[in-house]
C-alpha cells in the first residue's frame, strides 16, 4: 500500500510518500480502506518526538490517527461490522507506528463508528479526535443548560467542536479568537472576544461574575487570564498546558470511545453538529499539511484525501 513514511523523528522534511506491507487484521479489527485522514497537532509533535517519554514508538512511523474509509475485511469475531460498511475511527494504539496516512489501516472494533451520512468523507475525517476531545472536555467541566463556558481558540479544530456542543447543551459561549474569526464564532453561536491584552477584561465585561467552565486549547496566557473568570478551579480543562493541575483543573488526553464517537456521528446526521475542513490536501502533501497545522492559524481542520 501507499503510506506517509517517517524513518526518524523530525519536522516535516522528514515525511516521505512511499509503500508499505498491507496490515494484518487480528481478531476484534477491520481493514478500513482510507478514503480521508485528518491532520491533527498532536501527529507532529509525536513525529517530532516530543511525546517519547510517554508513547512507544516502533520506526518507520506511518503518523495519523483520525480516518474515514471504507471496511475491506474484518477480522475473527467481529460481529457488528460487514465488508462494505463506511466507518470513521480514532485509531490511537497502545505504540506509535501503523497511522491512518495510508491506503489501509486495521483499527479494532472499540476505535471505531459508523460514518454519518451526512458528512462526506473529508468532513468525517475531521470529526473523530478533535469532536471527541471536545466533547470529553465538556463532560470532564461538566458543562451544563444555563451555564457559562469560556472556550479559549474557538475557531480552532477542537475549539470548535466544544462551542457547538456546550450550545447544544444549552450552556452561553464566550469564545476567544483573532477579529478575522469573530463572526464565524457568532455563526456557531458564541460571543467573540480578542485575544490579547485586555482579555479579562472583556469577558468581565460580557460576564462581570466571572464563567462557570474554561475549555483552554491555547495555553500559556490563556491559562493565567482563566485564573481571573473562573472561581472553581476544578472546572478548567486544557488539552495544551499541564499548569491546570496546578490551578487544580485538568489537562485532557482524548480516549478512544466508540460510544462516543457514536454521539457526535449522530449529532452530525442530525444537523445539530457541523465540521469545518479549513483545508484539503492530496496525500502526498503530508508534509505541507504538517506545516500549515503548525502555524496555528486554521480554522477547522486540515485533511489528506487518500482514494
């Protein structure tokens, strides 16, 4: 099969397009034959090798863990999906080696949903790791109806996802991002404010009590101005910045949750749940998308179209 190649940790320079062995398909997996995978910043900080003292990596390194595609086989007892079925999957494994940036990949059955029809494949592609977080972030606040969430980088991949679904839970959003990204934020349903100096002040300003929830997927700066809106520090969440256990908050690692993903599957085939691909890319471009993710400015996801 095609796949992205990466001998050695590194940058983008290091990424190269080349052929791989077929995976194996162990029992409780699918083959899923790539039609998208979604770029995510934790792809390049693993390829860099800033993770290795948590992750154990087998090189060569196909990266990835977000795909759409279709099942091409299925393993021993794997009852609940056929050869056909369109999937969507957040293929993390217990090692970093067989990524989704490739014509194949075996995912067990626990990784794992349905493709919402509503989305095509791009779209679903985009949906798996950064809807998840999003949503496992709100569950972690325990964001509620008729409370307030301040969502640092709101236009960004998971940032977007946890300002859809605390609306959806009837919660207020004040969201953080550059002017240019403000009226996008008015379309999901959040109020705007700027980052920058002076951003206590503005969201005092919207909320003088100060907020219920600090979703944060900046960091640095971000985690000190949420020290001055949030009076619970409990209910602080970033999934960037370890100082949050600090403040007593949390610092989020998404899990693989087929049940979940589920959720947001059916969210989005209902309409209620949007995915905004800010950029599509052949993959053969990996690299350049590696680049793009790393200059912080998306607004949405980036995905590699592999069929």
């Amino acid at each position: 099969m095609r796949a992205i190649i990466q001998e050695q940790y590194g940058g983008p320079e290091v990424l190269t397009l080349g052929e791989r062995p077929d995976p194996k398909v162990a029992p409780g997996e699918v083959l899923i034959r790539v039609k998208a995978a979604g770029v995510n910043p934790v792809d390049w900080k693993l390829g860099a090798g800033y993770l290795d003292a948590m992750m154990e990596t087998q090189f060569p390194i196909t990266p990835g863990w977000d795909v759409s595609g279709v099942v091409e086989a299925v393993g021993l007892d794997v009852y609940d999906y056929e050869v056909g079925d369109e999937v969507i999957g957040y293929v993390r494994k217990d090692w970093v080696q067989n990524g989704t940036y490739a014509e194949l990949v075996a995912a067990n059955v626990r990784l794992i949903a349905r493709k919402p029809a509503a989305l095509d494949w791009t779209e679903a592609a985009g949906l798996p790791l950064a809807g998840l977080t999003a949503y496992q972030c709100l569950d972690r606040v325990r964001v509620g109806e008729g409370e307030t969430v301040l969502v640092h980088a709101a236009a960004g991949g998971v940032g977007a996802f946890a300002t859809q679904l605390a609306v959806l839970r009837g919660a207020r959003v004040i969201g953080t991002a550059s002017e240019r990204n403000h009226d996008f934020l008015r379309e999901l349903g959040a109020e705007p404010v700027s980052y920058g100096e002076g951003l206590v002040e503005r969201v005092r300003s919207l909320v003088p009590n100060g907020v219920d929830a600090v979703v944060d997927c900046v960091g640095g700066e971000s985690i000190d101005a949420s020290r001055e809106v949030l009076s619970d520090f409990s209910r602080l969440v970033s999934v960037v910045d370890p100082r949050a256990e600090e403040l007593g908050g949390a610092t989020m690692w998404v899990r693989p949750n087929a049940a979940d993903l589920t959720e947001l599957a059916r969210l989005a085939d209902a309409g209620e749940l949007r995915v905004f691909v800010d950029r599509v890319l052949p993959l053969e471009q990996a690299a350049e998308a590696w680049r793009l993710s790393m200059e912080g400015r998306t607004r949405g996801k980036i995905v590699l179209s592999v069929a």
